[in-house]
C-alpha cells in the first residue's frame, strides 16, 4: 500500500512540476510560480533536490518537492591516506532517502517591508523510500540485496526568500526533518533532526 501510496504521488508531483504555473497578482516580486534546485543538509545526511511554488494566494504558496538525500551513519567518518591522500569513508554506510514532499509556505509580511525580501513558515509532508544498500560485496550482489522501505515524513520550520534579480530568488529555510521507517533500518526505527536547505530558483514567465 505504501509503495503504492509512493509511486502515485511521485507520479503527480512530476505532472505539476511540468504543467503551466497559475499566477496571482501579488504585491510582492517573490509571489510568482517558481522552480528551481535544493542543497540540503541534516543532522542524519545531506542532498539534493528540485522544488516548485505556486502562488495560492496573497499570503499563501503552494510548494512541492522531490529530493534525494544520502544517510550519514553515526560511526562513519572521512580518512585520508597520507600516503596517497587519496579519502575514503570508514564505518561506511550505504543507506539512501527518496521522497516527495507536499506543502503550504506563509508569508505573514506581506506589502509589510520591502519587496525583494520575505520571510516565511513553511510545512511540508509526503511519502519516501528508503533504499538501504549493503556496504560491501560486488556491486551485482549489492542490487540482488537492495532492500527498500516504504514510509512518510514530513518537515516544519521557517525561512526567508530573497530576490537576487529580476527572476532569479535564493531561500535559505532551517526547521526539523523527520523520516519514519516501517522496521528498524540500519539500526534505527526513525532518522530526524534538524535540516537546513538553500534553495535556488527561477520565476516562471
């Protein structure tokens, strides 16, 4: 069912993604449709996404997400080879997020302070998988032992969006990112903690 739940608004997602954005007459320069990429880091790993926001109204955005994010294990670390200075990761720990992410973001300032700069609270929520890779064989052998984990998560905080250019916004945003499991994976039942994202993105014509 969760895997059903999954794939069906992946699917969704990625036909709003690609349909023509709706407008709304805002009186702020950041109100527009947008769509851009993410850098995420959290306190269990870090990623990359691609987002999108509709306006809903004067103070409401629509925004969606779909990210990627790669699980940093509690004992794993960087080393380098003072020899060849070449890095390599020990406790290694191969355990990946995928998820897609529905939510509002409110603007409580609008027409309130100047038009290239608003702060925002921001909810989110959506299915995820997590594919939990094993950390050593042949990578034939890692696929054939690949298990993938269905489940929710949902995150919650606040940030601000800031216009650089006609077009072009950057949005800095930090809050709590929790990802439920359906069994415990890799030794946990539950990966959370507190997320950082920096958003680029570009207005829609």
């Amino acid at each position: 069912m969760l895997k059903k739940y999954f794939i069906i608004t992946l699917f969704l997602f990625v036909n709003i993604l690609l349909s023509q954005p709706s407008t709304f007459n805002s009186n702020i320069g950041l109100g527009k449709a947008n769509r851009g990429i993410s850098l995420e880091t959290a306190d269990f790993g870090s990623g990359l996404s691609v987002f999108m926001v509709q306006p809903l109204s004067e103070k409401f955005q629509f925004f969606g997400q779909l990210k990627a994010m790669e699980v940093t294990g509690e004992g794993e670390m960087t080393v380098v080879d003072y020899w060849s200075y070449y890095p390599y990761k020990v406790n290694k720990f191969d355990l990946y997020i995928a998820q897609s992410l529905f939510g509002v973001k409110y603007h409580p300032f609008v027409g309130q302070i100047a038009n290239n700069f608003s702060p925002y609270f921001m909810f989110s929520i959506g299915p995820l998988a997590l594919i939990d890779v094993p950390e050593y064989g042949k990578f034939n052998n890692k696929l054939k032992n690949t298990n993938t984990y269905y489940n929710s998560g949902f995150v919650l905080g606040l940030g601000a969006d800031f216009m650089i250019q006609s077009r072009q916004t950057i949005s800095i945003f930090i809050g709590y990112d929790h990802v439920n499991t359906s069994d415990i994976v890799d030794g946990r039942n539950k990966y959370n903690g507190t997320i950082i994202k920096l958003m680029f993105g570009q207005n829609i014509k």
